[in-house]
C-alpha cells in the first residue's frame, strides 16, 4: 500500500478552524491526511506537545493561526511564532527533518488558501517518507532524542526564555538594555543545545544507571561535557550516584516530580 | 403597535431604562454544566468532501479528547437589549423598524447624510411597480419619530470589541467626532454598489451610454427626452471571469424599465441584447411576457462574440451576432443602456476586518453557512442582509432583514447567555510567581495576589491558553483545552488510543 503521510494539525479556533471549514463547505477538495484538532489559539500549542505527538510517530505537524496583525487574541500568533521556533530548533536538534513541520496563516476567508496549504504540506511530507519513529521498529537513538526534546521543551528555563523572548527582543529588559534578535538567537541556540543535552543524559540514565564513559560512547559526547551535565543534573536533583563501581561511579536518574 | 406596548420583553428590563447602565456582566453567577463533557467535531472542517471517501476513518481523536472532558463552571452574561444597525438602506431600515418594534433600542448608522441608500435613486420598483418613495417615506418617518431608534446620519464604524451581548463600538461622524456605543448585536445592512463599467461598450466616452441604474436616474428626474430606439445590453462586466456571479436584479429591472419606456414612448423601439434571461420566480417571469407583450425586442447574443457599440455623431451604432438566426444585426440607438452588477462595496473588507467577519471570494460577506445558518456569521451576535451579503432584490432584502431582526432578538429577549467556560486555572502548588504569564496576557487577566502567586480573573480571560503554552512550571491548566487532552487527541490522530 502507498505510503500516507498521518499529519497532526493544530487549527486556531477563529481564522484557521473557520478557513478549514470554509473549504469543507465551499466543497475544496484537499488531502485527508491532516487530522484537525482544534485550539482557541496558535499561541495555545504548547511545544512540548508537538514534541510529544512527533515523538508518538506523526509523519508532520502542521500550526495554522491568523495572520499577523489579525490575531482574535490580539497577538497570541507572535507567541506561536516564537513557540515554533522552539519546536523546530528541538527538533532540529534530535535529528527529525524539519520539513515535518509547518507553521502556516490562514485566515477564515481563505478556505481555499487552506487546502492548498495542506496539499503542499501533504506532499512535503510524503516525499519525505514515514516517520523514522513510527511503525514497529521505532529508531532507538531518535527515539531517545525526540523524548527528550519533549522533556527540554517541558522544562523551565527553555518555556521561562521563550516567554520572556517578545518582551525582551521589542523592549529590552528590566534595567533597558536592549537585546537583539541576533544576541537573543545566539543564547537561545546555547540553552537549546545545553537542556537538550542534559534532558538526552537524564532519559538515558533512566533506560539503566551507568558510567560518565559509557555514557560518553553511546550519546557519541566528550566524557568532558557529559560530566559538566551530570553535576548540573545532580544539583538539580535529576542525578544521583548509585554505586561506585571500581574507580568510576555509576549514576543513576531520579524521578522528577511532575 | 401592540408589542411597545406590551411588557415585552416580559422578565426582562426595558431598554428604556438600560440605555445608559453600564452591562452588567453578571459573572458571579456560575453555574455548573455538563455541556462541557460534549467534543464536537466539524465534518466540514476535515473535508467532508473527502470524508465521504474515506468512510472507514473515524474522527476519534474527537472521542480521544471526550474521554478526558470535565464539566465546567460557566459564567452568565448579560445580553444588553440594544443593537447596532450598519446602513440605512432598505434592509438596515427594516431590521431597525422591527427590532424597535420588539422593543429593543436601535443604533441605525447612515455612511450618508440621508437614510434611504440604492432605493434613492430607483423609480418605480418590480413587480409592483410602486415608486420608491411609497415604500420608503413611511418607513423613515416611522424611525424618525421612533424613541427607540436613534440614527446617526454620516457616520462610519470605525472599531468594535468585545462579543455578543457587550460589544464596544466605536463610531466616527462627518466632524469627526468620535462616539462610543455599547451593543448587544450588530447587524451589517451595509448593501452593494452599482458597477461603473468604465471602458466596457464606450461608457464613458459618450453621454449616449448609460448604465441601467442612471436611467432609473433619468426616468425619474424625467429628463428621459425623445429618442427612436433604446438598446440594453445585459451582463455587463458579470458572469465573467472577473465576476462569476449573477447579479440576480437586472434581467427583471431591464425587463420593467424597457416595458415602461415603450408604454411612454409607445413610438420607439426598445431592445433588449441578453446572454441568458434570469426573469426567475412566479413574480418575475410575468415581466418578461408583459415587455414581449409591449414588442420589446429580445435578442440573444454569443458572451465569446459579445456586442459591438460604435458612438458616432448621429447616433450610437450596435453590432450583434444573434446566434439564433446565424446572421450580424446592426441597430441605430439613440440610447445605450448597460445593465451592470451590484458589487461589493470599497469599505466592506475595512468592516469585515473591523468586526472579524468573513468575505466570500466575490467580496460580499459571507454568513456561517449557506443553509443552516443563512443569517449568522460564524460569530455569535453579529448577522447579514440585504445586498452587503449578495446581489438581491427588494423583497428579498426586506426579507433577510426580517430575518435578522429575528435572530438578534433572540439573544436580547432572552436576557442572558451562558459564556464558554474556556478559562485557565492556575495550580498554587505549582505556581513559583515568576510572572511570565502576567507579561504574555493580552488582557491583563492574571495579576500576582499578596503571596506572590499568579491568579487569573475569569471574567476578563477570554480562553486564549497563551499563558498555559508558556508556563515554565507548567502550573496553569488551559480548561477544555488541557495538555493532556490535546496529546490525547494526536496521539488518537495516529491511530493509537491509551487504556
């Protein structure tokens, strides 16, 4: 059977879902590879929960809001764009081809505009193929990275950056200090890069305790920086010392509360 | 009439004595609902159309998300008993006349600076053919002398907020004066324009042609003047690729003034050139035997092959190919008369982005949905008639006016309204007071309290989940629209459904 693409969409509830619904009863017809699932706003997709679906074997993921400027919400889409841009940089970094995702504004007029949007998307998808993550034998090591792409984008420090970015990039901070988006982007990729890490060590302890070596060799990271990681992960109370085998410790992962 | 009289409506206050009260939302009155355990979901939002091809797939991330539905508290609003009314044509003159009537206070706002729009510049009216002014002189004198209706004459909108039962609107006069009224519904009788065909069949150029609505003009100044031969030409920059559309009015208008001039002017001749008569209706179809009747002259012509109007000095010569007889006429006319389409009006797509409401693809507005909700837009409390949402004619603009005069007092005369319960909640074990959703909430509805702990003031959120998406400790729980939920929903989009 040929390959059909399982797109996950996130409609807003006032341009998008309305534009969805124009092209249904305007009789456009467009793929029915995307599953509608309807929020208030594009501002309300949460990047873990992409994270989460991608990790899950959606072959796409597929945000639609309003048009800048005519968001119901005045400007929850500014926050969708910023909260996109979390969620493909994770999901950059775990090794997912960003063309599963897509961030797209139809406005409720443009029922027509939405259905050749999601026929685009469609076929992007479906040149890329399935998911490597989907079916019965799931790529272990994307697996891992995916999951804990979901992690970083749960923790605070990424959502805390994220938030904080809108006001911080248009009116600088609290002593008036501009940052630009250049600067911004810069510290993003570090903190990205550095929870990302961090959250690969943890759900990789939690698959079985082990060595800072072993570790080393099977996240394919200098023994150097995992340990830097995993003395964070301690204070942090992610990270404990199990048991000292010979000379090396052997850490083990501890239950974060929810 | 009867019904001012009356108490109506009966449990409910008065708009006299609610005019200048501000709307009480009554958001201390909550009351639980099982409604929140329903998820529904659009067929026509996951292609109907390719839903009947593919019967096998079910929607149930839908049921996915129902699994995990809780009921929720719903806050009450209260419907102020007033409406605003965009346009004092015929349509927006009737809505206001009806709705008054109900008892209900009505804002009726004119762009111009004399009520009456398109009718203005009629003469008579098919089928009937009573002169406009009988139908429209009552009718403003009755709103003129109406407590209820306040008109405000060369006025424009200028923004609206808030939703149904508290909308906020801003309006700016002729002094640009600005205004701000508080209304429970809005109506858009906007109405359309005629099309100024320029460039098409020498408009412009010759004062010999005209359009069918300057010759409403003319016949009703009676400067129509002596003339031997009088050719209209029908669909006139419509049914094209530019305008696909029927503009449904001027078949039956051609018809009724090319029979009135050959009744006046039982010496000349009258021609009508046409693609396809649309005299639709048990009412208009007798138009068209009463102008055969009169010997008005229909000829048929080819849209690949469309007439030819060559204005010289002594008179305005027309070429058509009639594909019936297979043969080239030639006419002599001493008038040119170009029956062009009603066409949305400039300042349309400024209101539709102003109200948040949809334009179809011709440019008028468009309701929820063609069948089921004619009227509505798919935003509650705001509704359509008249012209502003498709070429029609009188009747059927009074009609749909009616019609919405109905549907906006339904949510009035009921008083109040149960609002969505789509609200955030903050969890205080959770919350560390960091503050960022305070920064990210277009409405400023969560303040911190004197522990330092984000709380959220339902009455002023309006359920966007921004804050929820962003919270770094994950505290705040965005009602029916829950994390959980939503994974729920992708996970069951996948064809994989938890235990």
């Amino acid at each position: 059977m040929a390959f059909e693409p399982r797109i996950v969409g996130f409609l807003c509830n006032w341009c998008s879902y309305a534009g969805a619904d124009l092209a249904g009863v305007s009789r456009i017809q467009y793929p029915p590879n995307l599953r509608v699932i309807r929020v208030m706003c594009s501002g309300r997709v949460d990047p873990s929960v992409v994270l989460s679906i991608l990790a899950e074997g959606a072959d796409g993921v597929m945000i639609t809001g309003c048009h800048i400027g005519d968001c119901h919400y005045i400007d929850g889409n500014l926050q969708a764009k910023r909260k996109y841009a979390l969620t493909r940089h994770l999901a950059e970094k775990a090794g997912l081809e960003p063309g599963r995702l897509n961030l797209e504004w139809v406005s409720a007029s443009e029922g027509q505009r939405f259905a050749n949007l999601v026929r685009e998307f469609t076929e992007q998808v479906r040149v890329l193929g399935p998911s490597p993550v989907s079916g019965d034998s799931p790529d272990p090591a994307l697996q891992l990275n995916l999951n804990a792409a979901k992690a970083a984008a749960e923790g605070f420090r990424l959502r805390a950056l994220v938030g904080k970015e809108e006001k911080l990039v248009t009116e600088g901070n609290i002593y008036g200090e501009e940052v630009s988006q250049e600067e911004w982007d810069q510290m993003m990729t570090e903190a990205v890069e550095t929870e990302f890490t961090r959250h690969r060590i943890h759900l990789a302890l939690k698959e079985h305790p082990t060595s800072v070596k072993a570790l080393s060799e099977r996240l394919s990271l200098p023994s150097k920086e995992i340990l830097e990681h995993v003395v964070a992960l301690r204070q942090r109370g992610m990270v404990d010392i199990q048991e000292i085998r010979g000379s090396s410790p052997i850490y083990m992962a501890l239950e974060v509360p929810q | 009439m009867t019904w001012k009289e009356s108490s109506w409506p009966p449990a409910h206050p008065g708009p006299t004595n609610t005019s200048s009260s501000t709307p009480a939302r009554r958001w201390g009155s909550t009351s639980t609902s099982s409604r929140w355990l329903t998820s529904v979901t659009s067929a026509a939002g996951c292609t109907c159309t390719s839903l009947r091809r593919r019967r096998r797939r079910r929607r149930t991330w839908s049921v996915a998300k129902a699994r995990l539905l809780k009921p929720q508290e719903e806050p009450e609003i209260e419907i102020r008993p007033e409406t605003l009314v965009i346009g004092g044509g015929i349509s927006g003159i009737t809505a206001a006349i009806s709705l008054s009537n109900q008892g209900f206070l009505v804002h009726l706002i004119e762009k111009e600076e004399e009520l009456g729009g398109m009718l203005l510049r009629l003469d008579r009216l098919f089928p009937t053919q009573i002169k406009s002014e009988e139908l429209l002189k009552p009718r403003i004198e009755a709103i003129e002398s109406d407590p209820n209706i306040t008109v405000h004459t060369g006025t424009k909108v200028r923004d609206v907020s808030g939703f149904i039962g508290n909308f906020e609107v801003e309006v700016e006069n002729r002094h640009d004066e600005i205004e701000s009224l508080k209304v429970g519904t809005i109506i858009v009788a906007t109405g359309a324009e005629n099309l100024d065909p320029v460039g098409l069949y020498g408009y412009g150029e010759d004062s010999r042609i005209v359009t069918q609505l300057q010759l409403e003009e003319m016949i009703k100044d009676d400067g129509l003047g002596e003339f031997e031969t009088v050719v209209m030409i029908q669909c006139v920059g419509s049914r094209n690729e530019e305008r696909p559309y029927c503009s449904r009015v001027c078949c039956s208008e051609a018809m009724k003034n090319a029979t009135m001039i050959r009744e006046s002017h039982p010496e000349s001749e009258v021609y009508i050139l046409y693609r396809d008569l649309q005299t639709y209706g048990t009412s208009y179809t007798p138009l068209e035997w009463d102008a055969k009747k009169n010997f008005v002259k229909l000829v048929k012509y080819d849209a690949q092959r469309p007439p030819e109007v060559t204005p010289e000095d002594e008179a305005v010569w027309v070429s058509v190919y009639s594909p019936l007889l297979d043969e080239d006429i030639t006419l002599k006319a001493d008038l040119v008369v170009l029956s062009t389409p009603l066409i949305p009006r400039d300042d349309a797509k400024g209101l539709s982005q102003i109200l948040k409401v949809p334009l179809n693809p011709d440019g008028f507005f468009m309701e929820a949905h063609v069948k089921l909700r004619p009227i509505d837009f798919a935003t509650d409390g705001i509704y359509v008639c008249g012209t502003a949402h498709s070429p029609k004619e009188i009747g059927e603009s009074v009609a749909q006016a009616l019609g919405v005069a109905s549907r906006a007092a339904i949510p009035m005369a009921q008083g109040n309204l149960r609002t969505a319960a789509i609200v955030s909640v903050v969890d205080e074990s959770k919350c560390s007071g960091c503050g960022t959703c305070i920064e990210l909430c277009p409405y400023n509805a969560i303040q911190k309290d004197e522990t330092g702990i984000a709380r959220v003031t339902a009455a002023v959120c309006k359920g966007c989940g921004v804050c929820g998406a962003s919270c770094p400790e994950r505290a705040i729980t965005m009602q029916h629209f829950t994390n959980e939920q939503l994974e729920a929903q992708g996970l069951a989009a996948l064809g994989r459904v938890d235990d």
